[in-house]
C-alpha cells in the first residue's frame, strides 16, 4: 500500500476515520494524507479574490483561522508519522476525494449518517465517493459514545 488518503472535517465522524486512517497507514507502513475541503460560497471567495481559483491549496493566511486551527488541532491528535500531510483546498468535498482516489490505494471517510430532510439538504459526501472512488473506500461511523448504547436488564 503507497498512500491512504483520508477525508478531514471536524466532525465525530471524521475523527473516527482519522484514527482508523492513521492506525491502518501505521500498521501497512502506508503514507497518510490527510485532505479537508470546505466549499466556500461565490460572495466569500470574491471578497477575499478567490473566485477564479475554484479548487485550489487554500493558504494559510486566507483560511478561516479558527476552523482551520480545529482541523489541524485534530489531525495532532493523531499524532502523525513526519511523512504524513494535512491539506486544505477550497473545492467541493465529494469531487476532491473522488479525484484524489485516482491515485491512493486506499480512500477512508467518515459518515455523518445524515437520514431524512438532513441527507437532501447536506447530500452525501460518503455515498458519493463510494459511487464513484476509484480506489477502495472504508466508511468509518462515529464513535459510539458509552450514553449511544442501551443496557437491557
């Protein structure tokens, strides 16, 4: 195995999937890279002259500061190999992951197990890459909290 690529927002979900990522990459001596997409809308790129860029590495100084800090703050968590990459691009998640799984042998994502009126709303990033990944796909739920599971007496 070359390179895991893993999907990274800040969700439970996505953490779930990070260390799973990180575990696997540990145990196959696989490169991890970890990629997070957030599609800016058209009003906030061409404020700050993004609007020609559509999918791009985002900077450092023209990302959200905060959300950005979060992400990377998850990705220590990890504690990641010093091979491994943390990247940001401004692109639509689901189309980023599927063209970067043109070139991994392995793509990992976490589902938000969104169902209903939130599945129409917000899409499937999961769904979609398992539709179109050219690489195999793990789907990481979140992780269960102790209070998510009922004790029958």
């Amino acid at each position: 195995m070359s390179e895991i690529v893993v999907g990274l927002d800040v969700s439970p979900a996505s953490q779930a999937a990070l260390a799973w990522a990180a575990n696997q990459a540990r145990t196959t001596g696989a490169e991890l890279r970890a990629v997070h997409a957030l599609l800016l809308p058209a009003t906030m790129l061409a404020s700050v002259g993004w609007l020609s860029v559509p999918t791009s590495t985002m900077g450092a100084d023209k990302a959200e500061a905060a959300y950005r800090s979060a992400v990377t703050a998850m990705w220590e968590m990890a504690q990641p190999e010093p091979s491994w990459r943390l990247e940001f691009y401004n692109a639509d998640p689901g189309e980023l992951l599927v063209a970067e799984s043109t070139h991994a042998a392995l793509l990992v994502i976490g589902t938000r197990e969104h169902v209903g009126w939130g599945r129409i709303l917000h899409g499937s990033i999961s769904h979609f890459c398992l539709s179109h990944a050219i690489c195999p796909v793990v789907v990481v739920p979140r992780a269960a909290s102790p209070d998510s599971h009922t004790r029958g007496n």
